[in-house]
C-alpha cells in the first residue's frame, strides 16, 4: 500500500500523539509506502519553520523531523500539472506527487482535498480513516501469523521473508529490513 500525507498530517505527528502520529509511525515501521515530493516535503519544512513559537521547535528540530520523513519515503518527481483543488490550488502539489507516485491513498485533514473524496482511482481519505486500512496489508497479516506461529526469530531474517509481489502487494519487505534493527540469536543486525 502506498499513500501520499499532506502537510496538516506530517505536523499533527509531529505535534501531538493521535491518529496522525500513528499513521506516520506505521509508515515509518513499513507498513505502507509513503510517498512524498520534492514540493510536499518542502511545504512540511516551511510551515515549521513559518511557526517556531507555535510549535515549540528549533531549527535543529524541524531539519531532524523533516530528514527522517526523508528517510523513510520515496521521492516521486511528479511530470504533471494538475488544476483540480478550485478553492485552494496549493493542494494540487499532493495529487500531484499521488499520481506520479501511483498511490492508493492520500491522506489528509485538508477539506479542500478532502471534498474530492477520490481522484483517479485515489481514495482521499482522513487519518482516522486510512490507519485501520493500512493495518490490513495482506503482507504484515502474514508476517504477523507467523510471529504468532514460530516466534520472532523465525521472521527475523531477510532470507525467511517473504517478499510481497503484485499490484496490490504492500511495499515493504526488505526495504523495511534494511531501515530496521532486528535481533536475530541475540545479536542486533542492520
């Protein structure tokens, strides 16, 4: 699964607990894919920036936040121009960077994206409504089955994973391996 998270989104996980802050960490623990552009993750920098007293955060804080949305997303160089938000045309830079990067959601708190409910086959979703969804990627279903079966050993190796296949396969696997420390025979591993 793969989602684009609009700027009110990446700052609500930043600033507070909820169900934004868990949408991000399932992305960040690779749950689904969280895609971002150049544009997107720039907005997210500036409006920190834009507000220090606001959100109570140093520049060395904002650039730690934003290098770790970095980190773990994938860049899309968006190739077209999209006019579809009337009331507030900044928002297309999110449909934007979700059809470059052939998401299935856009996640946003923003009633400007929101009221378009779906925009070429992309569900345009709330928070509160994307994270049971994630939560349901066939992929972490299995991998928690057999957690479940054999214990955290038996999928803690990148050659015991499987690795998810097909259009509507999560996109994990072994990325999340690589970004993660495991413990295999007591041991830690990158």
């Amino acid at each position: 699964m793969r989602a684009v998270l609009d700027t009110n989104v990446l700052i609500s996980s930043v600033i507070s607990t909820g169900t934004p802050h868990k949408v991000v960490v399932a992305g960040f623990n690779g749950e689904y894919q969280i895609v971002v552009s150049v544009a997107t993750l720039m907005e997210f920098r500036e409006t920190l920036l834009k507000y220090p007293d606001r959100f109570q955060m140093e520049k060395e804080d904002i650039q730690k936040e934003v290098e770790t949305v970095r980190y773990f997303a994938e860049f899309v160089e968006p190739n077209e121009e999209i006019t579809a938000v009337v009331d507030d045309p900044d928002d297309d830079k999110f449909l934007e960077a979700a059809i470059a990067g052939n998401v299935d959601y856009l996640v946003s708190g923003d009633k400007h994206l929101l009221t378009l409910d779906s925009f070429r086959e992309i569900e345009i979703v709330t928070p509160r409504a994307f994270y049971p969804r994630q939560a349901q990627c066939p992929f972490l279903k299995e991998r928690a089955k057999r957690v479940s079966r054999e214990g955290i050993r038996a999928v803690s190796s990148l050659d015991q994973l499987p690795t998810p296949t097909g259009p509507q396969a999560c996109v994990i696997g072994r990325l999340m391996l690589q970004h993660s420390i495991y413990k295999v025979n007591g041991s830690a591993r990158n």
